[in-house]
C-alpha cells in the first residue's frame, strides 16, 4: 500500500467528547471513526488489525474442534421468552425493533439461547456428541455508558464457542482445553504478560467461571494478582473460601484496575432444560446436554493493545496484529525515489505486507505519522543513506537506529 493512495489521514486531534486513550489515538491514527457514542466504523487500518486478531482466534479456536458458523442478529421474540431473557427486567440491554407487521424483534447481545434451540434440531444421541460450534458474529448491547473507546461499545463484533458435551467429564475436559486455548491467544496478541485468568463467579452453574483481564488503569474492574501463581481473583468474589480453595494468602495478593478481555463459564443445563435439548445415552436413557460459554471480544482486543502498548509518540503494534509488518519512508526524490521504489517492489513480491510513504512530505512529519500508527519497523531510504548504499532501520518498540547495507537488507527480509 502507497500511503499517498491510503483512504485515511492522520489527525493532530481526536474529537472533543472522545477520552479514552485506546479511541483517541485509534482516531488520530486512522483506525477507526466515531460515529457515536459507543459505536465505532473500522477503517483499511483499523481492518487489517482486526482481520489479524480474528485470525489468530480462530486458529486456536479450531485447534480445540471448533466449528464456525454465522446466527442472525436479529432475534425472534419467542425464543428468548422460552429461557425467561427476553423481559427487559431480566435483560436490561436489549436493544429491541417491530417489523412492518408489528412483530418485535431483538437484536443479539449474545447467543446461547437461539443457537442451543438449532442444536436441538440436530442432536438426538450420544453419538451425536459433543458439539463446538462458534462464530465472528456483531452483538449490540444498550450500554448506560460507553466511555471506555473501542473497549466498551454499544455495537461489536465477538467470537462466541458454545460446547455442548454428553456429561460433566466430557465438559470439564474441552473446558481446560479452551482455557489453554485462550492463553495461547493472549500470548500471540502480546497481552500475555500482563492478562491474568482470573477466578471469578460461577453463578448458579459451577463454583468459579474464569474471566481473562488486562491490567490497565484503564479497566473497569479490580482484580487481586497473585504474581507468583500467575492468577487472579476479581474483587466481587475474593473471601476467605476462595482464597482457601486457590491455597491464597490476601497479604500476597496486590490489587489491579483491569479489564475483562475473555471469559469462559460452564453453563450446566440451563438452556438445555429450557429448549427440552435432551439426548439419549447407550442404555436409551434420556439425559440433558451440558453446555459452556466461550466469549472474547476482537475489538476490545484491539482496544486493549492500544490502551496498554502505546507510548507518548502513538501506537505500539506487536508484529502478529500490526497493519504491516514494514513502514518503508522514502526522504527526498531522484536516486532515492528510484531505490525506495525498487525495494517496495521487491517487498511486496515477497509478499511482505508494507506500507510506503510516498508522500511529498518534510522528514519530521513522516517520523511523527510513523510513530503514531505505530508499525514494528520502520525503514527509511534518504540521499543521505544512499551514500553508504544503507538503509536506517528503527524499530517501534526500541529507540535503536540501525543502518544496514542494502544488499544485507535484502539478503536479511526478502525472500
């Protein structure tokens, strides 16, 4: 990509109302647009890294027998009052509609209840278990507040799994498997070292779900580390039967703002009583499917890669999400133009993603430009570099200068 030919601009400033870190350089840089409150357009940028970060998700998510598919958003009214959620009383976010006929409809804050009634088209016996099925699929939620930037929107996209398993071994099992599974995500997203699977209420359902937060000042929640043990208690749930079920001591605990990038949460047999998803066992015996919940949040992913990242010049890419992998600077024209458009063209027949600032531009404004949109190597062709027939290389997260000869550059990045 010529960065003369890129659909965005950088900005100096993000909008007035917007004061979340995450947003206001997303903004600046040319990620994402607000269009309002809570609600974010995705631009060529802002794309790239989302598309990555999906990716990565649903690689691991099929690595552990996980099958994609795609429910509607909009949602029949009769199905959510089979599981009770459709009474706003119960559900307070509903975002809700008629149709000309004046039939309501829903639009998705989550799942469980229209995908567990198509399993139940599908299931009969044991054999037809387990299941794992998931989507990239957009939820809408009627949030009271949506201040946190892309980290907390009223519109988003999500990658929900559901399991449903033949009894509770057979849950407990691919239960650990995603655990993993989502440890392996935040380590490849470069959230690892500071996410924490954190122990948090099971609800009615099993005695702890296990949420993945972020330590941020940013967040919304207060966890409790344990550094040493690499976990985490949210605050809501830390007593002393806790802290003896995880053989804690609160002393060694230090309390973190953070926030919730994934959960994942045992279900029972909840929505399975509910839409009657019942199966037959090897004696004929009718038994309820187990299920669980698998959520996690691509935005607020990306979001949180901002918040926590970044430095006092823009974004801070890890090389697995980053737009590119190269952000090639071309200072000054004739035999400089003639040499960076060269290795440009043999970038992108190694099929290295790059974006090339082309543009007719003053060196300090392409070192700012490139320092706010954040991409791990930066390399500048100039009249100056030629001389020594070198390029400079910089990295984003290093204040090192390297200048390294073409033919080495060459030798070293293209295939």
């Amino acid at each position: 990509m010529r960065q003369s030919l890129l659909f965005t601009k950088t900005r100096k400033d993000a909008p007035k109302d917007e004061i979340a870190k995450n947003a206001q350089l997303l903004i600046r840089a040319g990620f994402v647009h607000k269009e309002i409150a809570g609600v974010y357009s995705f631009l060529p940028l802002g794309l790239r890294v989302m598309n990555k970060i999906v990716g990565i998700i649903r690689e691991e998510m099929n690595s552990i027998g996980g099958q994609e598919l795609s429910l509607t958003a909009l949602q029949d009214k009769k199905i959510w009052e089979t599981s009770g959620r459709w009474d706003d009383s119960v559900v307070d976010v509903w975002f809700k509609t008629k149709l000309k006929n004046n039939s309501e409809l829903g639009l998705a804050f989550t799942h469980e209840e229209p995908l567990t009634n198509l399993v139940s088209e599908y299931v009969r016996s044991f054999r037809d278990l387990p299941v794992y099925v998931y989507q990239f699929q957009t939820k809408f939620r009627n949030e009271t507040r949506a201040k946190s930037g892309i980290m907390r929107t009223r519109e988003f996209l999500m990658k929900d799994l559901y399991s449903f398993s033949k009894n509770e071994n057979e849950h407990i099992i691919f239960y650990e498997k995603a655990k993993n599974a989502y440890v392996n995500i935040f380590n490849k997203v470069g959230l690892g070292d500071k996410t924490y699977i954190t122990f948090a209420s099971g609800g009615s359902f099993s005695k702890y779900s296990h949420e993945f937060q972020t330590i941020t000042d940013a967040g919304e929640d207060n966890i409790f580390v344990c550094k040493d043990k690499n976990i985490a208690i949210n605050k809501e749930v830390l007593n002393e039967e806790v802290l003896n079920d995880l053989g804690l001591k609160k002393e060694d605990l230090i309390e973190k703002k953070s926030v919730e990038v994934g959960n994942i949460f045992s279900l029972g047999t909840k929505f399975s009583d509910a839409f009657e998803l019942n199966y037959s066992d090897e004696s004929g015996t009718k038994k309820p499917v187990i299920m669980g919940s698998y959520g996690i949040g691509p935005a607020r992913i990306m979001g949180t890669v901002a918040e926590v990242l970044s430095d006092e010049k823009g974004l801070v890419w890890p090389d697995s999400i980053a737009p590119f992998s190269i952000h090639l600077l071309l200072l000054g024209d004739g035999n400089a133009k003639v040499e960076c458009d060269n290795i440009y063209e043999k970038l992108l027949k190694s099929n290295i993603d790059v974006l090339y600032d082309d543009r007719d531009m003053r060196a300090g404004e392409k070192f700012a430009d490139s320092d706010l949109i954040g991409i791990p190597m930066r390399v500048v062709v100039s009249e100056k570099t030629l001389q020594s027939k070198s390029v400079e290389i910089k990295y984003r997260n290093s204040d090192k200068v390297e200048i390294m000869e073409i033919s080495e550059f060459q030798k070293k990045f293209l295939k």
